[in-house]
C-alpha cells in the first residue's frame, strides 16, 4: 500500500469551525467572539500522542453556518485520505452539519464542542475532545456526536436547549433534516 495512504489511515484530521469551544472574551467589546481554534493547544496540554493533522476550516458560531459552509465541510472531509475525522463544531447546528455530511458515513466521523469555551477553567472541552478521539478510534464508519460523556448516533440525537444538553431520540425512524 501507498506510504502516504497508510499514513492517514492512522493519523486522525481534526476539523476546526469554530463554536463556543473556540470562542475569547473581548473586554472592549464586553463580548465572546470565535477566534483562532485552540485545538492544537488542548491537544499539547493533555499531551496526546497519537498523530493528528488539524485543518481550521471556518471560525464561525454555528448559528450563522449556511449550506455553502457545510458544504466546504463536506468538501474538506472528501479532499483527505482521512478515515477517522474529528469535527470541532458549535453545538446549536451540530445535527444539522452531520447530517450535510451523511454521505461521507465511509469513514468514521465525530463531531464535538463544548458548552462553555475552552479557555475557561470550567469547560467540558478537553473531555469532550478527548473523548472525540477515543470515539474516531473505536467506532465503525458513520457519524457520530460525542457531548455530554455519551457518543450518539447523529441522526438520532438533539440538542435539548432548555436543558443544555444533547438527548438521544427515542426509538423510530431515524431523524433527517432540521433539529428538534
């Protein structure tokens, strides 16, 4: 087999879009903003070994995501050999950006954020992310959501925003299109 193909079937891409995990206060604002993805950063601190390649894709909150950006997404995730993709992504339209990118099931995809951004003390980001790169390691090919310590199915979980918390749905036909 081709050395660089073998490569990326180990080494797992890391797609940043940016959400509340990547989000800094501004003082003079006095407000959040996405900024520069903090992945790289996260990933050295908890001294992660296994080899990944970080691609920042959008710095975006993802209730201002459209079609065309979901698109590049998907586009990106298609232009790499990749078999295992993490996606950092805001959590308001995390289900609707994996279902634009449904087709793309050949390969093992996660997607993750976090409730509170990274750069806080208190933020579920680096279990999140860690748990992101567990999950890509482990699972079969398909699209997965990992928050709230549980890895879902992505068409069969929402975003619960009273409760801030993702939910699995119940039983049924899987859910396509829109969130709940």
């Amino acid at each position: 087999m081709n050395e660089i193909f073998d490569k990326a079937l180990d080494e797992i891409l890391i797609l940043t879009t940016g959400g509340t995990i990547d989000k800094v206060y501004f003082d003079a604002k006095s407000s959040y903003e996405v900024g520069s993805s903090i992945v790289g950063s996260l990933l050295e601190q908890a001294e992660v070994r296994h080899p990944c390649k970080i691609v920042e894709v959008l710095q975006k909150d993802s209730l201002e995501l459209n079609d065309q950006n979901r698109a590049l997404i998907r586009d990106t995730i298609l232009d790499h050999a990749h078999r295992q993709i993490v996606i950092t992504h805001g959590t308001d339209t995390m289900t609707q950006t994996a279902s634009a990118i449904a087709d793309c099931a050949d390969r093992t995809i996660v997607l993750t954020g976090s409730l509170a951004p990274a750069r806080f003390a208190m933020t579920d980001a680096m279990f999140n992310i860690g748990m992101a790169l567990a999950t890509v390691q482990s699972k079969e090919s398909g699209v997965y959501i990992v928050m709230n310590g549980t890895v879902f199915d992505a068409n069969r979980v929402h975003k619960d925003k009273k409760k801030n918390a993702f939910i699995a749905d119940p039983p049924g036909p899987a859910r396509k299109g829109p969130e709940h």
